[in-house]
C-alpha cells in the first residue's frame, strides 16, 4: 500500500510512544493533516519546549524549565522536610492535596531486585548532598506501596540512619471510600499496625 | 472457562494505564501469564495479590488467548520477605532464575512445592547463601543438568584433594587433574555440603551450618557452573551482588 513518505515517518513517530500500536498511530496521523496548521505548530513546538528546556532542578531533581523549581524556590515552603518520590508525576499528585507544604527529592525509578536497578541509577548522591545541610530534620519516604517501592525504602532508610534524621513511611491501609469488608489481608495488617489515637 | 489455581506471582509487568500482566507459577499449569484488570488502581482487591512472592487462590478465565485474573484469595503474602531488602533480593534471584528454567504452561509440581519451601525457609530464617544453591541445584536438575557429586567424575574415585571440573560437569579426583587445566580447587569439606544438598529434599532441611570459606566456594562452583550450561543473564543475581557487596563491606 502506497503510503506518502512523510505520513509513513508520522505513523511512525507515534507508535514509539507507549500503547500506540500501527492502527491507532495511523488514526492519529491523519487525524494530524486535518488539523489547522497553526494548530499543528503548536503542538510541534510543545513537543519540541519540553524536550529542549526542561531539566532536573539542581536542588531536588524534579523536571523544570528553571534552575530551581517552583517548590524549591518558594521561600514560604518547610525547609526542614524533605518528601522523597520516585517520579516527577508523584510531586503533582502530592501537591494536589494542598496539606504539604515541605520540599520534595525525586528518585527518578526506584530500587527493582527483579529488573536489576540498583540504587547507583537514582539521584540519591543528591539527597545525600542535601543532608549535610542542617536544617532538615525529617524524610519522609514517599515511594510507591510495591516491592520497588518497599526496596527503595528499606535502602534509603539504612544509608540515611547514620544522619541522625528522622525517617518516616508514609502510612498504608485503607482507601478513603473503600469498604472495610473487601479488603485484602495485607492492606488490613498494615492499617491495624498504622492505627493512631482519636 | 473460570478456573481456581493455587500459585505464587513470580513477576509483573505494567500494561497500560492500571493493568498489570502478572507471571504465576503453579503446581498444574507451571507458569502462565494473566492480565490483572485495573491492579493498580488504589481500591482494585487484586494489588496486594499480584506482588511477587505472593502465595494465593487465583480465579482465572482463560479462552484461547491470555487468562483474565478474575478474582485473587491471599494464602501467604510472604510479606516478611519482602520487608528485608536482601531477602527480597535472594528471593527475587530464585524466582527470576526459576522462570527463565521453566517453559510456559508444563505442569511443575516438585518445583512449586520447591519454591514454596524455600519462601518458607527463607521466612524462617534459614542461610540464603544455601537455600540458593540448594534451589540451583534442584532446578539446574528438572531442567536436565545435574553435576557428578558423589564421586570423581571420571574414575569415581572420592579420596585425596578434589576439585571441580565444570567442562567436564563434576568433582575430579587429584589423580585426574590433568583432564582439567580450569578445574575450581575446593575443600572436602566443600565437596561434603555440596553432595548434601544435591541430596537432601526441601522438606526435610533443617538449620544447616556451613563455614563462611566453604559457602564461598560453592558459591564460586555453582556460579560457574550454571554459566557454562545455562548461560542465563540475570538481572536479579547482578543486584543481588551488588548489595552483598556494600552491606557485606559495611556489616564486615
């Protein structure tokens, strides 16, 4: 089938991105050329911005398109608490909740014993770094409720006792919402063994 | 066709946005592949279930492509393995190495019991450094390789200094050394434990204590060994190593 070659070389350009197989990044592309050309350039040069001027933040390698980021630069945040996270995405999720007001370090991945990733491809020689300064007297270890997560945690928690930091986990248990009698055995477990005085 | 199967996860892989494709090894299918709709979503029941090590009933309904997990029952979470990072890793090597030792869908009744003894050692306290050769040696023999240990490899003979010859697949008596100039030099106390725990079952082992020189050598031979007949990479055995590495300097 006779396909123009600069629809081929679209086709596939999209169907390097993650769940976009041959049929829907064919969809995708002609869906493209009808597009308004002005349209089309935004879309290009938003794609082209957030390859070419976003960066880690030189203080908690969060993605940025400053030197710092907005959270680090903000004189108003806790600089005694540091929220580490395993992924940019995890930063958004925390500030939904609007009830955290410290500063965050973002691992970038976490520990997998099964995939091989060893602490050495995460940012932790930055996390270190930020130690020394004396101000910060909490971790909070905000890494995902999974093995990787659990691994990185128990990793973090390890190399950082020698600190004299506070390291806390943020709690497990029930979702709000969620309903007492469907819930697994290990969820249960860990919200009886996280329960706090009303 | 809804079927309940008994099994352990040995893996999970992402897919899309909240799925995960996870890996069961059980007693009547061996390993399988399942797609667990919405795992990852905070109130699905199948997140605690799908992760690895993890012991339960799973409900699944299979056609002619891969099953769904339908519904899963935790019998063990083995939750206290994963608490201990260098339990998980050891752990993680055995079940990387047991998938990459066993084909899809062949019934692996002896390793499932295999694997589940040795959560449940590991659990209890038992040496990783042997429950691993242990678990290498009886998977390196259901999958077709088993080292000569009860006697030299090419003249039975079992007196003198021994070594062991992994191109010639066991112990070598001192007299035939020179059948292999890259034989691994090893103590007879070495050459004992490893005959042992070719020969012990899993549910007979009990605290075993061997020295910390001779775990190495073992460690050295069956290394070697499952190199030159396996020629697995394993990305677990390499994370493995590098944690025993800095929390070995550290501990030591």
């Amino acid at each position: 089938m006779y396909i123009p070659d600069p629809i081929s070389k679209l086709i596939d350009g999209f169907m390097r991105l993650p769940g976009i197989g041959p049929k829907t990044a064919q969809r995708l592309s002609f869906y493209v050329l009808s597009m308004e050309e002005e349209d089309v350039m935004e879309l290009a040069k938003a794609l082209v911005r957030a390859k070419r001027d976003l960066q880690r933040c030189e203080e908690c390698s969060n993605i940025t398109d400053q030197k710092r980021c907005r959270v680090c630069g903000d004189k108003g945040r806790d600089r005694s608490v540091i929220c580490v996270v395993q992924d940019p995405r995890d930063v958004i999720a925390m500030e939904r909740t609007k009830e955290y007001h410290g500063l965050y370090h973002v691992l970038h991945g976490a520990i997998s014993p099964m995939e091989g990733i060893g602490p050495d491809e995460l940012s932790i020689p930055d996390l270190l770094k930020r130690l020394e300064d004396e101000t910060v007297q909490e971790l909070i270890l905000a890494t995902n409720p999974n093995i990787e997560g659990e691994a990185t945690a128990m990793y973090l928690q390890r190399l950082i006792k020698p600190f004299g930091i506070k390291v806390t986990r943020i709690a497990h248990g029930l979702p709000v919402g969620g309903d007492l009698e469907y819930a697994d055995e290990v969820t249960l477990t860990k919200a009886m063994e996280g329960r706090r005085e009303l | 066709m809804l079927t309940k199967i008994e099994g352990v996860v040995l893996r999970t892989r992402d897919y899309g946005e909240s799925n995960k494709i996870v890996t069961i090894f059980s007693r009547e299918q061996g390993k399988f592949a399942a797609m667990a709709r919405g795992a990852k979503k905070p109130k699905s029941r199948l997140g605690a279930a799908t992760q690895p090590f993890t012991l339960g009933f799973f409900l699944c309904f299979s056609s002619s492509g891969m099953a769904t997990l339908s519904q899963a029952e935790i019998i063990e979470s083995n939750i206290h393995v994963r608490s201990d990072l260098l339990h998980t890793a050891y752990a993680a090597y055995w079940v990387e190495y047991l998938d990459k030792l066993t084909e899809e869908k062949v019934p692996a009744p002896f390793l499932f019991d295999l694997l589940l003894s040795m959560l449940n050692w590991l659990e209890q306290g038992l040496d990783p450094e042997i429950l691993s050769r242990i678990f290498e040696l009886k998977v390196l023999e259901t999958a077709g390789y088993r080292p000569r240990l009860d006697g030299c490899v090419n003249c039975w003979r079992t007196e003198g200094p021994l070594a062991f010859s992994v191109s010639m697949g066991g112990i070598l008596c001192h007299h035939c050394f020179n059948r292999d100039p890259q034989r691994i030099p090893i103590t007879p106390a070495a050459a004992h434990v490893l005959k042992q725990l070719q020969r012990v079952t899993p549910d007979r082992l009990g605290q075993v204590n061997v020295k910390k020189e001779t775990l190495l050598i073992l460690e050295q031979v069956m290394r070697r060994f499952n190199d030159e007949y396996t020629g697995l990479f394993l990305k677990s055995r390499n994370f493995l190593d590098q944690l025993k590495r800095d929390w070995g300097n550290e501990e030591g």
